[in-house]
C-alpha cells in the first residue's frame, strides 16, 4: 500500500466514511472497509480513532459542519422576504434529490437509526446534527411568523417539521429506490405553508 501523506489519513477515512455509510450503512461498514477505501493501514485508522464508534461520532460531526456551511453559504439567505427564504430552501432541498440516491442520504439520520441504542456517544453527535439541519431555517421561519403569526405555531416546531418531512422523506426514497417519494413529501410541505402563511403559489 502506498503511504499516505502526512496529515491525510484522518480527512480519507471520514471522506471514505462519508461514502461508505450512505452507501452501505454504518453497522455493515468494517475497518477493513474503510483502510481500504480510504488507502490507508489499520494502523493509521487506530492512530486517528479509538473505535469505529469514535469514527462514526468524528464523522457525524464533520457532517455536521460540511452540511452547516453549504447552507450557510447558499444565496436563499439572501432574498429580503423571509417566507421566500422559506421556500427557496425547499427548492434547494429539491434540487439535491436530483443527485443518485446515496449521494442525497443524510449521514448523520442514517447512522443514528443504527446505533441510537447502542452507541450513545453517536446518537448524541447525531441529535446535534438534526438540530443543526433545523437551525438552518428556523431564523427565517421565525421572521415569517413575527411578520405573519400563527397562533399556536412556534419556529421551532416548523424547524422540527422541516427535519420530520426530509428525514422521512430519504427514509422512503431508500425504501422505493427512488426518490419520488421524498420530492413528493417536499412538495406537501410547501404547499402546507402556503397554506399556513395565505402565500398562493
């Protein structure tokens, strides 16, 4: 095996991670699979991670951050009403359902439903990451009900929604093999808020 650069052998094994997990899930992803992917020895995997529980919570959490800072960064934020904010993310979470079905998985929903028992330490790391995903649009949700309020209706319960439909939504595109059943979903969230917020398409 060719040895890896100096500083590499961690940021391969949660990029291989990353593959393999939304690929093939994380209990049936081994060690073995993930030197191999990641071009690297056992020995390095036990340099940068205790365990392989420690490599899932490592790679959860970079999940995390990578997902944080595309959203972040995408021009939605930018649309002065926040309701189209709203709704611009909707469309964004539509167009990722374009790419091949393991590459729109969520890593953080995927690895959680296999280890929420077994593995705390990942569950946590998992929980934050969900929170994380419904952070994403609850400041503009919350502007939209400071502009438009719904009685009975909090950010943060249309943030927990957001995460319930597209969580939901994979778990169904992965059982049908096809996303159809997540754009579906997407599609009755929108037209639920417009509802919500009187916006007609």
């Amino acid at each position: 095996m060719t040895r890896v650069p100096r500083g590499e052998a961690r940021a391969r094994l949660i990029e291989a991670g990353r593959s393999l997990v939304r690929r093939q899930g994380f209990a049936a992803t081994s060690v073995d699979d993930l030197c191999a992917a990641a071009g690297v020895t056992k020995g390095a995997f036990f340099h940068h991670f205790a365990s392989k529980e420690a490599l899932g919570v490592a790679l959860v959490r970079d999940w995390t951050e990578t997902t944080g800072a595309m959203f972040a960064a995408h021009p939605y934020n930018a649309a002065p009403d926040p309701l189209d904010r709203v709704f611009a993310y909707i469309d964004l979470r539509r167009s990722l359902l374009d790419m091949p079905l393991p590459e729109f998985t969520c890593v953080a929903g995927t690895t959680v439903q296999e280890t929420y028992l077994t593995a705390p330490a990942i569950r946590e790391a998992a929980a934050d990451s969900l929170a994380s995903g419904a952070d994403h649009v609850r400041a503009h949700l919350a502007q939209a009900l400071a502009a438009h309020p719904v009685p009975g209706v909090s950010a943060d319960s249309l943030a927990r929604f957001f995460q319930v439909v597209v969580q939901g939504g994979i778990i169904l595109a992965k059982a049908a093999g096809d996303a159809a059943p997540a754009r579906e979903a997407l599609d009755h969230l929108e037209r639920y808020l417009r509802l919500l917020f009187g916006r007609p398409a």
